[in-house]
C-alpha cells in the first residue's frame, strides 16, 4: 500500500497565542463532531477529518495516464496556540473492480482513492515527490484550503506579530525496510520518503505532521535572524527583531512529543542528518547571546557617571 500525503503549515493569524477554548471554536469546522485538545506537553488541537472526493490523475514519474478515485482525508491542526495546519492525505489501492463505480462505495472507503488500471507504487511516489503534472491528484490545494479555514476564523484578530511564508511537506509512506529522506526543494517546498514497519497507522500522518511543524518553526528561526542582520545593525535595533521570535516560537520546540515511540527512530534518525535540534539550539543561543549583549551595553550605559 502507498499512503501520499501533504502538510502546509503556517503562523495562526492572531496576534498572540489563543488559549485553548479558543482552539476548539477555531477547528469547531464540522457541526456536531468533537475537536480533540490535549494540554501535555503542548496544547495540540485536531479538528474532526472531512472527506473530499476525487476523480483524477495520479501523478506518475513516467507520465502514464493513471485514473484514481476515491476520498481524500483532511484535518486541521493548532499547536500552542501558535502554529496551525492544513494536513490531507490519501491511501492508493488497487481497484478490484477496475472500473468507476458508485460514490457510495468510496465514501464507505473514507481516505481511499483506488486505481483504475495497471500502476507501480513507485512510478506514483516518485511522481508525487517529484515533479507532478498539471491536472492531477493535488493534495497541496485541499491541504491549503483547510488551512485557509483556520486562517479565516473570526476568532482571529489577524495582527501576526510578524510575516512569514507557509511551508508545504510532500511525503509517501510505504511499508518495509525502516527508511527516511527527508529533501528541501526551495525556502517554501519540502518531501519526504517514508518507509515504514507493519501496516500504515494514522500514527504515520501524526509524524510527517509534527516534523512540518519542527521543519517550518526551524525555518521561520532562521528567517528571524536573518532579518535581525545582527552585526550589521545597531544592537538594540538587533535585538527588537528578534524579540518575536522569543515571544512566539522558542517555547513551542518539542520535537517528537507526539510521536508514537515505534516512530521516534525516525526522528532520531533526523537529529543525525541534516540535524533539526542541533540547528535550533544553534539559532536559540546567537539569538539569547544577542539580546543579553544589548541588555549588557544598555545596563552598561545607564550606569555611566553623569546618567541616571
């Protein structure tokens, strides 16, 4: 079985963290069904999944005419009421019947899109992280859309302390041989290719989600600092542009947290190369270094004689 995925995540459009009866309102985006919050260690909300259906290409490295239909399962995601999530994913199976049959069947098939005719799973994964064509199976636009949903909430008074692009994670999992590559494409593109133990669990989608929300927050860091251009600006003007990033990012890095433990291998495996924590304590102490400098020389000046 091949499961295909994509996450795009992106700073909540508030001005501050909203608390976590706020994040059942925001993700409350399917009447009558229940958004789930857990506090420990990290207020995490999930939004009910929704169903999207689908009749289309696949996308194939080989460019062969692949037909899929079935549903796509998506959900909405808030961490420490910060970080929110547009999170879709499908699982590709062949179709016995191989032919279009009734959408009762598929819907009581939720996050199933079955194959019309013959298809390698690997010419559609590597389609699918590579370069897919136009007209096919977009994962990218329902993931986005969900998320713009969330953006969109009236509970949200939309004053983001600072701006910063989404990121958006392409992934396939698949069963077999314990397997992770993880790729950056451009400042906004991420894949990755999982190869996993047993059969697919949603634990899988709770993975590729909580490594999106490590991989983006690294990324708005490294953004942070860059605009500080410390070294080449005035401290104290240095240092006020890099106060969001200890007001609203720094107390959100958990990685792993929750992840099932028969997936934190993978986790590990990531903290080796390209080396996630590593970076992150990296930028966390040139940002700390940098402010208790600019508090040193203002302490320093204050106390010169003839200052009060």
């Amino acid at each position: 079985m091949l499961v295909m995925g994509e996450v795009h995540t992106g700073l909540l459009q508030n001005s501050g963290e909203i608390s976590e009866s706020t994040c059942r309102q925001v993700l409350a985006i399917t009447a009558g069904e229940t958004v789930r919050v857990s506090r420990r260690p990290i207020v995490h909300a999930l939004s009910p999944e929704r169903l999207t259906g689908v009749d289309c290409a696949l996308p194939a490295a080989s460019r062969s005419r692949v037909r899929g239909v079935g549903t796509v399962v998506s959900r909405c995601v808030v961490t420490g009421g910060r970080v929110a999530q547009g999170s879709s994913y499908v699982r590709v199976v062949r179709s016995e019947a191989d032919r279009r049959l009734p959408w009762s069947h598929y819907l009581a098939r939720p996050g199933v899109v079955e194959v019309l005719g013959k298809a390698k799973a690997a010419d559609l994964a590597e389609g699918f992280t590579g370069d897919p064509a136009p007209g096919c199976l977009d994962l990218g636009a329902v993931s986005g859309r969900f998320l713009d949903l969330v953006q969109g909430s009236p509970l949200l008074d939309r004053l983001a302390p600072f701006k910063m692009s989404r990121t958006s994670l392409r992934w396939v999992a698949e069963t077999g041989e314990p397997s992770i590559r993880f790729t950056l494409h451009s400042e906004q593109d991420r894949t990755l290719r999982l190869t996993h133990p047993g059969p697919f669990t949603p634990a899988v989608v709770d993975l590729c989600e909580d490594l999106a929300t490590h991989d983006w927050l690294l990324t708005s860091l490294l953004v942070i600092v860059e605009r500080a251009r410390i070294g080449s600006t005035p401290g104290a003007q240095a240092a006020a542009r890099l106060t969001p990033a200890i007001d609203h990012l720094l107390h959100l890095w958990m990685p792993a947290a929750r992840v099932e433990e028969w997936l934190t291998p993978f986790w590990d495996s990531l903290e080796r190369r390209p080396g996630f924590t590593r970076q992150w304590h990296s930028l966390v102490n040139r940002v700390r270094d940098q402010i208790a400098t600019n508090t040193l020389a203002l302490l320093s000046t204050s106390t010169e004689p003839g200052r009060r």
